[in-house]
C-alpha cells in the first residue's frame, strides 16, 4: 500500500514536470498550439493557420486600457481592418474567468465587435485561461505575433506609451504595427519583446 | 433626520477653511491624494520638500516606478511659474501584489511621493508662488480605474519662512524614511547557470536575521517579475539568484532597483542598488540556497500531497492501534444498518478534521500575533508533551481492558460494540489527530511547509485535505461493506487483538517520556513515572466500580485522583520550567541524546566549514520527531555510514529543534520547511546543497557523500 502511494506521489510529481516543462512563448520558438472555442461554439486551432501570419490579442471590454484602444480611439479595430485586409488572421482572446471582469457569452462578445467596428477573424473563449497561462499573456491588451512558419516573432505591448489616454497612442512607438509591417516585408522584428501594459487579466481562482 | 442635516450643515462650515487652500486636496472613491510642502511661507532661493500624498482603502493599491507585469506608474505633471524647478520623483520601496501569474509593484494604504522644488532667487518678495499639478494614476484591486486630479498650492513668498504644520512635517519626514538608502554593502552580479543572474551582497552584519529578501528592478524586462527570487545569507553575504526577463542583461549592462530587506522584528528597509553585470566567472561561486519547488508548488499538489500524507500517517507506529480500534469497533457495527455505519465514518471523519483546523486556527492564531511556529510546534510545549504521554497512557490501559470507555460514570462494563456512541466516533477522530502530529509523514512536510507560506485559507484547506487523508482508510470502510467482508470476522480474537495493540501505546507512551525528558532534563522521569502510577490506580480503580454496577463514590474518587495526579505533574513541570530559565544549560545538556559525532548547527560554523572547503551534511531534527530519530538509528548511526563520513572528511552538523529555537526556525523556512526533518548535504566546492529525502538509508548516505567527489 506504502508503495502504491509513494508511485502515486511519483507520478503526480512528473505529471507537473512535464506540464511545467512544456513550450511557453518564446520569441524564435514555435508558438504553442492550443485549440480552444471560439464565439460560436467551434473549436478553433492555432496551428490549422498555418501558412498565414496570426495576431494573438488578449482583450477586456471593461479594461480602460484596452477602452483606450477600441471605443476611445478605434485604433486596434483600424489595426485588425488592415490586416485582416493583408490576409493576417487575427485572434481575440478573452480569458476572463466567469464571474470576472470582462467575461463575456459568446453573442456578447460578437455583438460587442459589432458595437467597436473591430473585425478579428475570431473571437476565442478561453474562460479556463489554459491558452492565457500557456502564452504567459499578463494584461488586456497583450499581443503577440506568429509568422506564416508558426514561429513566435513578436509579443508585448501594443505601443510604447502605457497609458490609458487615447491622445497617447499618436505619440507612441506603434510596436504591434511595426512589427506586422516587417513581418510583411520579410524583415525581422526590431523590438521583439517589449512591455505589455494594461489591466491584470482576471483569470480563474 | 433634523440631526443629520444640522451635522452635515456644521461639516460644510468646517470645510469652509479648506476651500481657501483650494484643491491641495482632491478625493476619488479609491484615493485621497494631497499636496504637501514643507513650509507654509517660502523665501526665495530656498529649497523646498514637496509631496503627492496619496491615501489609498483597504485593498487597493497604486502603483511604482516600474508597475511590474500590468499596472501604470502614477505621474505627476507640473505646472509652475518660470524659474522655478523641481527634481524627479523620489520613490518609497515598494511592495509587491501577486494576482495569480501577474506581480505588480506598488503601495497600499499610504504613500508620498517626493520632490524637491527650488524657489528663484530672485523671486520678489510678497508675490506669491502659484503651484499646479495634474496627478494621474492607476487604482487596482482587481479590476483597475485611472484617476486624474488636479491640485493646486499657493505659498506666500516672504523674506523669512515658516515652518509647516508638525502634522505635515510629520507626514514628509515619515515619507523620508521610507525613501531606500543607498546600500552601504558591496553588490555583484554574474550570469547564473540557470540562465539567470546571481546577485551577492556582502558586508551585511554577521548577526543580522532577515526574514525575507526581494529585489524589485526599476524597469521592465530586466527579470521575470512574477518567477521566484531564491536568497541564502550566509556569514554575512546575502546571494540571490534572480530570473532573467524578456531583455537579458548583457556584460557591462547596469541593474538597477531597489532591494527591500525585511529584519526579524523591525520593518522592511529599502536599498538603492545599481550593480554592473560581471563576466560569467569559472571561480568562487557563491552559495545559494538549494532550489526548493516547495515554494512555488501549486496549491492543487499541496492539496493532494497534503491528503497522501495524511493517509500515511494511519500507518505510524502511534496512530495505528487508534486506526485499528476504530476499524475493530466498524467491524462490531457491521451487523448494524449501512447508515449508522456510515455515520461513524463521518463523525471519525468530522473529529480528524475539526481538531485539525483547530491547529492550524491555532498556528495562525499565533502568526497573527507574530510568533511564528513551525508543524510539530505542540512537542516543543512540556506542557502538551506531558498532557499527551498521560493521554497516550490512558488509551494503552483501556485497551488492556483495565476500563472501559462510557458514556456515564457509573455505567457497567458494556460489549465492545456499544459502548462506542458516535461521540466515542468523533472522539477517536480527535485522539488519532492528536498522536498523529509528531509522525509528520514525509509528504506531509511539503505541504505543511507550502501552507504556511499561504493566506489562511489555503493553509485551512491544505490541513482539511490532511484530516480526510487521515480519515480515509475508515471512512472507505464504512462506505463499502464489501471491504469488510475482507476482513476476518468478528469474534473472540478481537478481544486478544485489541490487547495487544496496547503495547505499541505504551511503547509510545514511553516515548513521548523520553521526549518530556529531553525538554526538561533527565530527572522529570521519575516524577512522570509517579505520576503514571497514580494514573494507573485511578483508572484500576474506575474499572473496579464498573464492573460492579451501582455505586457513585467509587468512580468519582477515581477521577478525583486522576485529576489530583495530573495537577501534581503539571505543578512538577512549572518548577523544572522555572529552574530552567536560570541554568539555560540544562535542556542543552539533556538534548544531547546519544548517537553519531556531531557538531551543534550554526549559520557561521556552516560558513565557515565551507570556506574551508569542507564537506558537510547538516541535519535538521527534533526528539520529538519520529522519523529523525528512526534515520538516525537506521542510517546515520550505522558504521558503514560514519565510516564514509570519517573517510571524505565529512562534518556532521546538528540542528536540534526539540525546544523552541527562531533560529532554526528560520533556516527551515528558507528552504521552504515548516517543520523537520531536513537532510542537505553541501558537497566540497560545490555551491548548492543537495537535498536528501526524508527516509534515509545507509546506501543512500554513502552514494550522497561519496558520488560527489
């Protein structure tokens, strides 16, 4: 019996090794596949675009920081109009947990893309925050960029101000910008890593 | 209502005042923010200290220079006539707020930040200075709202100054205090193999005492805010191994923040620290503390590990006939319906767990108000020791049948089968929770050791999952009567049974003794034994009046001397305690029970041992602990064993945590321990300790000192 307990101890200990151990965002690295729900119920996954540049963006409609982006300026639907027009798939990720700031139904979600004239290619329910703790991804908005090769070559902030003014986003570096610009042009990306700045996602527990 | 209109009337005409300073001050839900200065009349040319004062509810906070993973930095724009100048904000250390994967920087409660402001020297006299500023900040509990209030002072200009009020003054020279200082100890920062940096820190005073050590860089990406900083203090060189961010640290690259310093019994204090990355060096390392996952284990694993120790701990020597007894008196029940059986389950269950959350509503009882306690914390109590070999003694001459356990006084010798009520259920809960304690299971360390790192509400379900760990076995039982059947069936033997698990009770018994003696010095035997005896005859004597049903007086004597006994005893325990305190020598003396050659543990002998580049193998245990002492007769003690000590030149060294010692309190908790056992073994010349397991063998001991050469 002693023994069968200490195998169970054994085996929920490396149970944990590997998850710990299993690829987290790294710039040059793969980005790790996930398949999660999107608005309409369907399982979506990162690696069936392949061959296409992603757009990973972490979102909160009640985040001031990421009203600064949408309703205050409409500077990521501008963003996502553009490169959904390159033929860049852009994914919205919401990882707020039930009950949590941001958390939102499926319809809620598609209606308030609706509302913000903002057009990614889908909305992804990720209420668990699996896909957010795989990703690390920290505040709304947090970006990152995968190329056509399922490489991760961008993740960070969407500019260089961290404010929640929207009469910043003219004076900043546009990070995100820059970086689906030289993903274009098959240039590397200059800033690779840069700070996310906005609200802590609410994440579950 | 006629009062509340008057009052609110009377609040107006007292605010009347303020509006002439108007707007020094301005309020939103979450923050009071207000302006300071340090005079009330200014002269020109002179130098002022000024303030943004922010007081912030409970729960909420704003934010730092570097605002960590998410968050903003508060601002501060200044509108001022020309001329005049003020210099950067000054920053008080900030805390850290950790909201699951995302650490964030900054102040709760209260805070000002600082400034200097210049006055012109050529300021006229009787113009007064008109200052303005825009304040922006981030407020977060969870959810986050900026805020932005403007705030304005006008300070009369004259040729000689006033002071401020001492209230103000009071508030500023506060803010000064919690300003970091430079650091007046030397910094060094190298690549860590681990891919990270190592700081070192050195000329720290030999004695100091830090409780807790965290260095918070002055901007993003220089490390991985929300990943662990492990630190060691060795011989007055404080190492910390810090995790590289998204912008590695090139050769020659500057780190700098600042490193909050918390000292046992006096407050965090905050150093400016600026330290030049060195060249990865191939020569001294620095020790830093073994890597621990305890600290960062997941409160699912603690949960669980929490539950597998606990249902370990059935099979400890002390806690077995208790688990035995309940699993006999299941077996008597098993001719009654499933659901009373089952209800034994639950109320065994429900003593196990409730005095289980009493310990831990205890420990954090005590951590509230600040003595911090380790897991078997009740064995360095003479007191509880003493109370628990008499408890011990009792269950053992119930068992031999000596009494029997009733619900009334004077109530007859009943069956086996009956006499247990569910109270008696609930009561045999609470008694294996008690004699289960000194045999902290292995895994149970872990957890314990992680609980106490954790809010209270963790700490209260990791001991939850412990008490249903330990229940299980009995619970499973009376759930599946199927398992029963495995069982023998009832019958005489039971009776011979339940005897002969009254020899490991007194074994135990026995030993908590030993245990009195080691807290209390060699003669608190025969008292005990006294003690004891006068136990034994009263509960003879209990037993005599109930096998004659009847009398009244005859069990009430025996009780009366049962308590007298134990009052004696406890009288026994405060004088010893008391001569104790004068000759600190005699709990030293009598701690040093026989075994291998040792040498007591110290910080600085550890140090000094490894600057010599001797091997050592330190072992942290307590009399109390079970396991400690049965490593130490199995494997430590062994000759093969002390030979390959003798052989590499290994120095045994001792922490013995019988009595109370902050101490080594202390060094457990920076290897992420509550309680003992703890085995490291520091290799020659190598920097990190090796942790060994909790169970010890002879072989293991060997291959550890010897692989490593």
């Amino acid at each position: 019996m002693l023994h069968r307990m200490w195998k169970l101890a054994a085996v929920s200990l490396l149970s944990l090794a590997a998850a710990s151990a299993q690829a987290a965002a790294v710039i040059g690295q793969p980005a790790p596949d996930f398949s999660v729900s999107n608005a309409n119920g369907n399982p979506v996954t990162l690696s069936s675009f392949k061959g296409k540049t992603v757009v990973l963006e972490w979102t909160n409609h009640l985040c001031p920081y990421v009203q600064k982006h949408y309703d205050k300026s409409g500077n990521i639907p501008a963003l996502q109009q553009a490169a959904t027009a390159d033929g860049v798939v852009w994914l919205q990720l919401i990882s707020s947990a039930p009950g949590k700031q941001g958390h939102v139904d499926g319809a809620t979600a598609l209606q308030l893309n609706r509302d913000r004239k903002a057009v990614p290619t889908e909305v992804l329910l990720d209420e668990s925050g699996q896909v957010g703790k795989l990703y690390d991804a920290q505040t709304t908005p947090h970006l990152f960029l995968v190329n056509a090769d399922g490489v991760l070559v961008y993740k960070g902030g969407i500019d260089s101000i961290k404010s929640s003014k929207a009469e910043d986003i003219a004076k900043a570096q546009p990070y995100l910008k820059d970086a689906l610009a030289a993903v274009k042009a098959g240039q590397q990306v200059v800033n690779a890593a840069t700070a996310p700045y906005g609200c802590s996602i609410k994440y579950a527990g | 209502m006629w009062l509340r209109l008057f009052l609110g009337l009377l609040l107006n005409l007292c605010a009347l005042p303020a509006i002439a300073d108007a707007q020094a001050s301005a309020a939103t839900d979450q923050v009071q923010a207000r302006l300071l200065v340090d005079h009330q009349v200014v002269s020109p040319g002179q130098r002022l200290r000024i303030a943004v004062q922010q007081k912030i509810i409970p729960h909420w906070h704003t934010y730092w220079q570097n605002p960590g993973d998410s968050g903003e930095a508060t601002q501060i724009r200044w509108q001022l006539p020309s001329g005049v100048e003020i210099s950067a904000i000054e920053w008080p250390a900030p805390q850290r707020f950790v909201l699951g994967p995302v650490t964030n920087y900054g102040y709760s409660d209260e805070v000002s930040l600082l400034q200097w402001l210049s006055v012109p020297a050529d300021w006229p006299l009787g113009q007064p200075l008109q200052l303005q500023a825009t304040v922006d900040w981030l407020v977060c509990e969870e959810e986050c709202i900026p805020q932005s209030v403007q705030l304005a002072l006008r300070l009369p200009v004259a040729a000689s100054p006033v002071n401020a009020s001492a209230a103000d003054l009071q508030v500023l020279s506060t803010s000064e205090a919690r300003l970091p200082q430079p650091l007046p100890f030397n910094g060094q920062l190298q690549p860590d193999p681990t891919g990270g940096y190592q700081l070192a820190v050195s000329g720290l005073p030999a004695d100091v005492s830090l409780t807790d050590s965290y260095f918070f860089p002055s901007r993003w990406g220089l490390l991985a805010q929300s990943q662990p900083q492990r630190w060691q203090l060795q011989h007055g060189v404080l190492s910390l191994q810090l995790p590289a961010g998204e912008t590695p640290l090139q050769t020659g690259a500057v780190l700098d923040g600042v490193l909050l310093l918390s000292e046992a019994g006096a407050g965090p204090r905050g150093y400016q620290l600026s330290v030049t990355m060195a060249a990865a060096s191939s020569g001294e390392l620095l020790p830093v503390a073994a890597p621990s996952a305890d600290t960062n284990m997941s409160t699912t694993l603690a949960l669980l590990l929490a539950f597998a120790g606990g249902f370990l701990l059935n099979l400890m020597p002390c806690v077995f006939p208790v688990l035995s007894m309940k699993a006999l008196a299941l077996l008597a029940h098993s001719q009654q319906p499933l659901v009373e059986q089952r209800r034994h389950g639950w109320a065994y269950t429900a003593g196990i767990v409730l005095s289980l959350l009493g310990f831990a509503l205890l420990l954090l009882g005590f951590k509230a108000a600040g003595t911090e306690l380790g897991w078997g914390f009740q064995f360095q109590s003479p007191l509880f020791v003493l109370l628990m070999t008499c408890l011990l003694f009792a269950v053992a001459l119930n068992l031999s049948g000596v009494y029997e356990i009733t619900g009334r006084l004077n109530g007859a010798g009943q069956a086996l089968a009956a006499q247990q009520g569910y109270r008696g259920s609930f009561f045999t809960g609470v008694l294996a929770t008690v004699v289960a304690t000194p045999c902290t299971a292995p895994l149970m360390a872990a957890a314990l050791g992680f609980a106490m790192t954790q809010p209270p509400l963790t700490l209260l379900l990791v001991f939850v999952c412990l008490g249903l760990g330990l229940a299980s076995p009995v619970l499973v039982l009376s759930y599946w009567p199927a398992l029963q059947r495995r069982l023998p069936k009832p019958g005489p033997w039971m009776l011979v049974f339940r005897q002969m698990l009254a020899f490991p009770m007194y074994g135990a018994a026995i030993w908590l003794g030993w245990v009195l003696a080691q807290l209390q010095g060699a003669d608190s035997w025969s008292w005990l034994l006294m003690v004891l005896l006068l136990q034994s005859f009263a509960l003879w004597w209990l037993g005599q009046s109930q096998q004659r049903a009847g009398t009244f007086w005859q069990p009430l004597t025996a009780l009366v001397l049962l308590v007298l006994g134990l009052i004696w005893g406890v009288l026994q325990l405060k004088s010893v305690a008391s001569e104790q305190t004068t000759d600190p020598l005699v709990s030293k003396k009598g701690a040093q029970h026989a075994g291998p050659a040792f040498e007591p543990y110290s910080d600085a002998r550890l140090a000094e041992l490894r600057a010599a580049g001797t091997p050592v193998f330190v072992n942290f245990t307590a009399a109390w602990c079970l396991s400690c002492l049965v490593n130490e007769k199995v494997a430590l003690s062994t000759t093969q064993v002390q030979q390959a000590f003798s052989e590499r030149g290994v120095v045994h060294l001792k922490a013995d945590w019988t009595a109370r010692d902050e101490h080594i309190r202390q060094t457990l908790a920076r290897y992420g321990r509550s309680g003992v056992p703890l085995y490291l073994f520091f290799p020659a010349g190598q920097r990190d300790a090796v942790e060994l397991p909790q169970i010890l063998t002879p072989d293991l001991l060997v291959r550890t000192v010897s692989v490593v050469d």
